[in-house]
C-alpha cells in the first residue's frame, strides 16, 4: 500500500474502530453521530481499497502510517 492521506477524523474513527469501539461508542467519544462514523469509515475502506474496518486497520498499521500526527 502506498501512502494513503486520511483525514484527521477517519484517522480517529479508523483507530478507536481498531480498538474494538463501535460505530456509536465512537460517535459518543469524538461527539458525532453514528452515521457520521460510519461515512467516514466508509471512505477509510475506500482510501485503503478493502472491505472490512479490520482490514482497513491492519493495512494502516501495515503500512506504518502514524494514527495521529
């Protein structure tokens, strides 16, 4: 995988989703709503060309992308 630019939200999303928090447990720590999660991993998953959130998380660490910058 190539350097793959996440924003800082999907970033958040993509780690706190790697940490086994769900769509609403995340929306409650950042302040958004479950729907908005579930866009922004959405485009995680389509930055990273997978289909599940894990996969999207172990490509990210694969690649040795910082989680936060």
């Amino acid at each position: 995988m190539n350097h793959v630019h996440l924003t800082e939200r999907e970033r958040q999303c993509l780690y706190w989703a790697s940490h086994g928090k769900s769509a609403r447990d995340i929306g409650g720590i950042l302040n958004l709503s479950e729907r908005t999660v579930k866009f922004h991993l959405q485009n995680v998953r389509a930055k990273l060309d997978v289909a599940t959130t894990i996969q999207a998380a172990v490509a990210y660490e694969r690649a040795g992308q910082r989680w936060r910058d």
